[in-house]
C-alpha cells in the first residue's frame, strides 16, 4: 500500500483531529479485545478472590468447562466498548490539547495542558464507554453468564433495565478512567520528552521506526503508573456491575461494597493489571503512532 506524502494532511485540521479519532478506534478497540482472557481471570479474581487460587489456574479451569469460546467471553462488548473509547480518548485528546495548549492558555503548564486535556476527553469517552463495559463485566462474573453474545446482552438489558441500567456504573467509571487517563497520558508525554533528552539528540533526527520505539516505551511506563492509580477503581466497577442490588443508590452501593471487601480487597488484581496495562498502553501508543506516521503525521510528544 503507498504511504501517503508527507504534509498531506495539515496539523490541527479537521482532517487531522478525524485521524486521530480513528488511530485511537484501531489503537484500543482490537488491543482491548486480545487480552479478554486476562480481563476475564482479572475481573472474576476481583470480585471473587477465593475462586480461582492463581492466574494460570484461572485459566485452566475456564478451558476446562468452556475451552477457547469461554476464555473470550465478553469479547464483543470489548471491542465496540474500547473502540468507541479510544476514538473519545485519542481524538478528544488532541483537540483539547490544541484548544487548551494553544488556543485558550498558550503560555500555560505543558504538563497542566497534558492533565487537563486528557481529563475532559475521558469524560466524554466514558460515556460511549459506559454500557458496553457494564455489559462485559456482567457477562465476565455471572454464572451461569448474564450473556453469551452481544445481541443476547443486550436483549436482556434493555428488558430487564433499560438503557438507565447500563449507565448506573458511570460514576466509579469516571472515578477509574480519568485519573488513569490523566496519569497515562501527562506521564507518556513526559516520558517521551525525557527518553530523548536521556538519548542526546532532537526526535526530529531519529527515523520512524525509532520514534514509534520510543512511544512503545514511554507507553509502557506510562500504563504501569496509570495502572496503579486506577486500580481500585477498577474493582468497585466490577463489584458494582456484578453485585449492586437494583434500586440502591451509587454511595449506598460503594459503602456496602467496601464494608464486605476492605482497603485490601481494593487491590485485588494488581499484580496482573500492572502487566496486562503495561503492555496494552504500550502498544496502544505503538500502533497509534505507527498509524499517525503512516498517514505523514509526527508521532506524538517529544517537542
């Protein structure tokens, strides 16, 4: 396939900011889908640490009673869920951090502009977000399954609750997503910024190839803080999702959740998280500056 010329599509255009809305749809829709399996052993440990005594034994029990289909159980929402995110997260990104950066605040903070920018993009993203994800971490911690498809999720859904239902873990979302998001993002930025200082020359100097090896490691160092700041977050959200009794109120339902798993139960998980966000953040900044490259863009930060 010909790579398009350079300077063909002009920075913080329209055209521009729609292709990194798109980077960020193939950046973390498929990412997200290829790790279900250790989404799945990850979540179940979460709300239930007594059910499987490891990872691995996870693993084999699920490929015992289910073989391959169960260990990607919830793939879809996945998919449509993070693929949505990632067009908010990325594409919301940019065009706050151009609106804040250097139209509104142009003499602000870069590191402010970084936090600020990719806080008000995960709100948005969150929304998109939200339903696809409740339905994941149903169809992840029930058995039998709350669902097996999509289609089947979502029948049920909306029967048995409506769209309002699957929005009623909006707001441990957000408490999850933006601080991750702020951390991954000011902390990749900052990351990549110091890698090439730590190297000695101008990013400029370096081909494409290194560049996007660079994001790949400021990526990974990047999720690996957002990991931890998000982590118990991410529990109450699979505690929420899987056990929140209908009617009860979001605080009533985080109180109650906290009085039965404790500061401990919080983390739950982690070590498995740090690895698999590692290894997703890293990648999803790899592909979505080898797309940016791709289509004659720089990569980002570094400047």
């Amino acid at each position: 396939m010909p790579h398009p010329s350079k300077g063909r599509i002009e920075p913080f255009s329209p055209t521009y900011f729609a292709a990194c809305t798109l980077g960020g749809v193939i950046a973390c829709g498929p990412t997200h889908t290829a790790i279900t399996p250790l989404d799945l052993v990850k979540t179940r440990r979460q709300v239930d640490p007594k059910l499987y005594s490891s990872n691995m034994a996870g693993f084999r029990a699920i490929m015992k009673s289910s073989g391959v289909r169960g260990i990607f159980l919830g793939w879809s929402p996945t998919l449509v869920g993070y693929s949505l995110q990632g067009a908010g997260k990325y594409g919301f990104y940019e065009i706050f951090k151009y609106t804040y950066g250097e139209r509104l605040f142009p003499n602000t903070n870069k590191t402010l502009v970084y936090l600020a920018a990719s806080a008000s993009a995960e709100f948005f993203a969150d929304i998109a977000l939200c339903p696809w994800e409740a339905l994941k971490v149903r169809m992840q911690t029930t058995v039998p399954p709350y669902a097996h498809t999509l289609r089947e999720g979502l029948r049920r859904a909306f029967r048995e609750e409506g769209v309002r239902g699957l929005y009623k873990g909006i707001y441990p979302l957000w408490g999850r997503q933006i601080p991750y998001t702020m951390v991954k993002f000011a902390t990749f930025e900052k990351a990549v910024e110091q890698i090439y200082k730590f190297m000695g020359k101008p990013k400029d100097s370096y081909t494409s190839i290194q560049q996007t090896g660079v994001s790949f490691l400021g990526g990974y160092i990047a999720g690996i803080g957002a990991a931890v700041v998000s982590h118990p977050a991410d529990v109450m959200v699979s505690e929420l999702n899987s056990h929140r009794k209908p009617g009860e109120g979001a605080l009533s339902a985080v109180s109650r959740l906290y009085g039965n798993i404790g500061f401990k139960g919080l983390w739950n998980g982690l070590p498995v998280r740090i690895v698999m966000i590692g290894t997703l953040t890293g990648l999803q900044w790899l592909i979505y500056d080898t797309f940016k490259v791709y289509l004659g863009l720089p990569t980002t930060g570094g400047h």
